[in-house]
C-alpha cells in the first residue's frame, strides 16, 4: 500500500501505534525503547497526559480562528518564551524550517533597513542543517540536500564550523554580512560540540561587525541539552534571534521566532504570516509542554541523566574499536564510529530499542527528557552487545 507515499523517506519496516513515556508499542503488540524522542521531538515522552488533555480540552473549545484576530493564548506562551529565553517578542510557526525561514527573512530586512545594505548576507556553516524550504536548504551545510534544487537561494556565506578564524576571515572579504545563523551543537551534522569560546566568540564578532547572532536551537532548544536553550550554556550570552520547534510542541506541529525588540520590530503588519501558526491547538500543546518542563525541571533532570548516560557509555563501550568517541550535551549524544553503520539502525529495532545514524557513522541517542536510569541502562547494555558483535 506504499504505492500511493511519495518516496521521499527510507523508512524501518515498523509501525507504531501507541506509546507511553519512553515506550512504544507496535502492531503486533511488541514493546521498543525510543531513545530518538521521534527526533527531538517528544521530550516529555508519548502521550503524555498533560499535553493529552490540554489539546482534548482545546479541541472541545476552539482549534483555530485566524490571526487576523487577538491571540490571548499566544499572548501567555510568547510571554513564557521570553521570560525564559531573556528575548522580547515572538512569532509562531509550524516547524524549523519555518522559523528558519522566520529568522531569514528578518535578517535581510534589518541588512536592508537597519544596517543599509543592498544585498545583505548571512553567515552559515559546514555541517549546519537548517531545513528543507528552499531557503533553509540553501542555508544548510550539507551538498546532499541541496543537490538537484539548484539555483540554490543566494545570500548565505559559509564558513566552517567552529573556526573563529575563518569567520574573521570570511568578515573582512564580506562587508554585506548581517547575520550569523548557528547551531548550538550541531544535530544532524553529527551532534557536533562547538569548542567553549566559539559561541561567546561569535557574539563579541557580532557586536563588533552589527551582525545580528541568530541560534537555530529547533534541536537543542526545550531542555535537550540540560537547559531549556542551548545559549544557557554560557554566562551572560544573549542571542538577537531563536528559533524553536521539534520539542516545543511535543508532536504537535509548532514552530517559534523569538528576537530582541529592535530587530522583531522590523516585522510590522504585512511583512509575514501564516494561517496555521500560532492556532489555538497548536498553543495549548505548547503550554502544557512549557508549564510541565517547568514545574518538574525537565531540562536540569536532562542534565544529570545525559551525564549519567555518557558515563555509562563510557565504561560500557570501553575497548569497542569500532568506538572513537562519545560526546554530548544533556539528553542530546552522539558516539562517533570509526566507520559507516546504517546497519545498526535495523539491528537496535530487531532488539527492541529506537536509535538514529546520522552523518553516516555518528550513532545519535536522543531520549525523552523523563528517561530513567533503568531505561538508560537498558539502552546501554543494547548498544554495547550491538557493537561488541560488530558493525
Ligand atoms: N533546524 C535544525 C537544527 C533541525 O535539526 C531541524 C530538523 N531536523 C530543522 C531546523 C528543520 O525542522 P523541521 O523539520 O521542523 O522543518
């Protein structure tokens, strides 16, 4: 019955059809550990009961009327957002991408109002991935997506990824650049860790040069790291502009723009929209997320039990050869392989545990943020008898 699916993914041969916490069920009634959170996704794992009633309740009041109208309830969440991110205004979406393509088209018009320029620029990196519209994918770092799009959106300088140097460099042989556009720690590219002074680097770049710091934390973003963004990280550093999505909304599609009020304040009626952002359903899932992180203080929960679970991968997976490196940061790790390994992906799901190649040979554990040590363990012990049985 696949006939009638475009072919866009290569997908495992299971189906789910329920899920509680950290479990999921398939068809057949057989039980797997989701240590991937549907890609960053479910933080609070599945079904669970707040964010259930919060969108039971608000389908049985009202899914959606327009934006053409007050938005109390994006109000109240917006307010959370920036009470907890330190910025000031905020637009909803329906996904990264989204936001991303948010984030862009406020840069160019602060290169263009603000910093006067005529065809401004934004910094992006190697191994960067930022979505999948034409604009995001022309952002992206990575030649795979792009190809056979072309022509690519113009307007992205691209530098490595965490060389500081190389941007110095890339700012002098580019007046135009307004924006720098960076992940945290880079997901799709292989759960990539920048080096301690790169990001607070970057910003003293920013202020330097009047470029605008915007941090794609759709990955890192709501806990995934151990705080509830992956800026949090480092004292004193604020972003211009964030985007948000995967874990903000727990499965519902919601996406978010939050900027400085200078900059957001360049989006006035008629520069953007959209129908379905921000809709009322949409919100509520995002506010039972919100007030549940912080009520139980998933992002800090997060921290210790990715610290515990690095840990205990380390011992675990000792002496594997295949093995180069485990890293990470809060829930959100990555083990470096020493060569391709596709195959594991279908070998964990014959054993029952849910886990993510990415970057060909960077096995990628995202769990949800209210895993458990048990959980953890199991996970462990299913990637060390995996591994030690080869790629
Ligand atoms: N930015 C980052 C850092 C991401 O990881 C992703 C999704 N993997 C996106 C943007 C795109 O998000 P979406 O799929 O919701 O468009």
């Amino acid at each position: 019955m696949t006939e009638h699916l475009m072919n866009t993914y290569a997908r495992l041969p299971v189906a789910f059809v329920r899920g509680e916490g950290a479990w999921l069920w398939d068809e057949a009634g057989k039980r797997y550990l989701d240590a991937l959170s549907g890609v960053a996704v479910c933080g609070l794992g599945h079904a669970h009961p707040a964010v259930a009633q919060a969108v039971c309740q608000q389908a049985q009041t009202l899914i959606h009327t327009s934006n053409i109208y007050r938005m109390p309830m994006q109000e109240r969440l917006a307010a959370d957002l920036c009470q907890l991110s330190g910025l000031d205004q905020v637009f909803f979406c329906n996904s990264g991408a989204e936001a991303n393509e948010a984030a862009i088209k406020l840069a160019r018009l602060y290169g263009h109002e603000v910093r006067q320029v005529a065809e401004p620029k934004i910094l992006v990196f190697d191994g960067s991935f930022h979505g999948r519209t034409l604009a995001t994918l022309s952002a992206t770092g990575n030649r795979k997506i792009q190809q056979g799009f072309e022509p690519l959106v113009s307007g992205f300088v691209r530098s490595p990824y965490n060389d500081l140097a190389a941007v110095e460099a890339l700012a002098r042989a580019n007046p135009d650049i307004v924006a720098v556009l960076v992940e945290p720690v880079q997901g799709e590219g292989g759960v990539r860790l920048p080096s301690a002074g790169f990001l607070p680097g970057l910003r003293e770049l920013c202020d330097r040069h009047g470029w605008l710091l915007m941090l794609d934390e759709v990955q890192t973003g709501m806990g995934r790291t151990g705080q509830f963004f992956g800026f949090q990280h480092y004292a004193g550093l604020r972003p211009d502009v964030m985007t948000l999505a995967k874990g903000l909304g727990n499965g519902v599609p919601i996406g978010a723009l939050l900027a400085r009020v200078e900059v957001a304040r360049l989006f006035v009626p008629g520069k953007h929209g959209s129908t379905f952002g921000g809709g009322q359903l949409a919100i509520a899932a995002a506010q039972a997320v919100l007030d549940t992180m912080r009520a139980e203080q998933l992002p800090a929960r997060a921290e210790r039990t990715g610290a515990s679970l690095r840990h205990k991968l380390r011992q675990r997976l000792a002496g594997i050869l295949d093995v180069k490196e485990i890293r990470g940061q809060g829930l959100m790790l990555g083990i470096e392989l020493g060569r391709p390994a596709a195959s594991i992906v279908q070998r964990a799901l014959d054993r029952g545990v849910l886990i993510n190649v990415t970057a060909e040979r960077v096995i990628r554990l995202l769990p949800p943020l209210i895993f458990t040590e048990e959980q953890a363990d199991l996970l462990v012990e299913t990637l060390g008898t995996l591994l030690e049985e080869g790629l």
